[in-house]
C-alpha cells in the first residue's frame, strides 16, 4: 500500500498535466508503484522553474526559490514536509543526499531571475547540467537506477535541447541567454548537447528521461542548421512520434 496521500498524487499529477503534459506522459508510462514520487518531483520543478518568473521584483523571485531551498533543507533534515503536496511525498522519498541535490537545481535557478548573461560558456554549460541533469538524475535514482551520472548526462542533453527551443522567448524577455548568439555558437552548443548523450541507459534511466525522447533530433536538427532556432517545430507525424517516443522507453537514445 503506497504511504502518499491520494489527494497528494492527485493534486501534483493534475498539476503536471496541465504545467507539462509531455512529462506527464512520460511517468504515466512508468510502473504504477513509482509514479507518485515522479509526479512529485516534476510537479515541484515545474513551480521551481516558474518562480524566477513570477513577479517583475527580483527580491520577490528570489523569496519564492528561497522557499523551495528551506522546504528540501527540512527534508534533507529528516523532517515531515507538508506544505505543499508533492512536498508532502518527496519528504517520504528523497534522502538527505537527494534532497541536497536538488537543493542546487533550485540555486541554479537564480540566474533566470535576472537578464545577466553567463559569465563564460562553462558556467552555461553548469546551468544546464544542474537546472535539467540534476533533475532527471534524481528521477532516475527513484527509479532505483544504477547508473546516475547516465541519466544526468542524458538530463544535461534534455536541457540543452529545452534551452535552445526556448531561445527566442527568453530574449524577448530582455535576457541574453547566449554569451555568443552567432549562428556558429548555437551549432557548438547544440553539437556540446549532443555529446552529453550516453550511449546505453538502463531501464530506469530510459524512463526517467522518457519526456526528452526527441532531444537528440533537435540538437541533432539544430547542429545541422542553427537558424532554424525560432522556427516552428516540423509538422509531427503522430505515428512517428508515438514510435520515438516507445524507441527510448525500450532501447534509448
């Protein structure tokens, strides 16, 4: 018998339906028993990621993160969290360790807050890893993987992907997201994406990084041409897509 609350489940995995329905679909392919602490966690990093965005006043968006941070210190302390409710289940389900870790996912989202470029292509590249690998890293350790850094490299890959669709709406935000927005750098970071990219992942990892099961095919679109950035997506065939998407459950990138 699962120790979540119904309610809990219910409340984050409505969330991520509407927050993300494409990692919604993701864990509703996993195995029933771990689906709650994957609703959790995404439900939580979907209103992470949102809270650099919430208000015009920094000091604001900095108090929103700061709460996120002080929440996973309590549960990294061992301590019942239920102010929310995924978490309510992750306080059941991360460890110290885990909680730590996604501790500097949450640090890693101040950047978002301001319109200050990275200071160099490795603090880019750290942004990546620690806001999106961390992520699907700890996804991947709920799912009891045994090899972590493969789903954080694949996560990382995921980033770079989800970080280049969004280029042209984060610099119609006022922010400067590439230190160098040549054509010629977009291909280096997607081609940097694309080298993150294990070549096995088990099981677990397969399904922790099921929502970026098309991340190789944009970095890989991207690198081949990098002023497609801000161009509509090419029209999906469902049937291809729904074949994509069953490859990296079953076999991987």
């Amino acid at each position: 018998m699962t120790p979540y609350a119904p309610d809990d489940i219910n409340a984050c995995a409505e969330h991520l339906a509407r927050a993300d329905p494409n990692r919604f679909r993701a864990v509703m392919a996993c195995p029933v028993h771990h689906r709650a602490p994957l609703f959790a966690l995404f439900a939580m990093n979907s209103e992470i990621a949102q809270a650099p965005w919430a208000s015009q006043e920094p000091m604001i968006c900095e108090m929103r993160l700061q709460w996120w941070f002080d929440a996973l210190d309590d549960i990294a302390l061992g301590k019942s969290v239920t102010t929310h409710p995924a978490l309510s289940i992750l306080s059941l389900a991360l460890d110290p360790a885990l909680a730590r870790r996604l501790q500097t996912l949450v640090t890693a989202r101040r950047w978002d807050i301001y319109r200050d470029p990275f200071d160099t292509l490795h603090d880019h590249h750290t942004y990546i890893r620690e806001t999106s690998g961390i992520l699907f890293e700890t996804a991947a350790t709920l799912l009891r993987t045994n090899d972590p850094k493969r789903a954080c490299d694949m996560g990382t890959a995921i980033g770079a992907a989800n970080f280049l669709i969004a280029l042209p709406a984060l610099e119609r935000a006022g922010k400067i997201p590439m230190t160098d927005g040549r054509p010629a750098a977009i291909r280096d970071f997607a081609n940097w994406g694309q080298s993150q990219i294990p070549k096995h992942l088990d099981r677990a990892g397969r399904l922790a990084c099921l929502s970026g099961y098309d991340a190789k095919f944009t970095l890989k679109r991207i690198a081949s041409d990098p002023n497609v950035v801000g161009d509509a997506p090419p029209p999906q065939n469902p049937l291809l897509d729904r074949l994509k998407f069953l490859k990296f459950a079953l076999i991987g990138p």
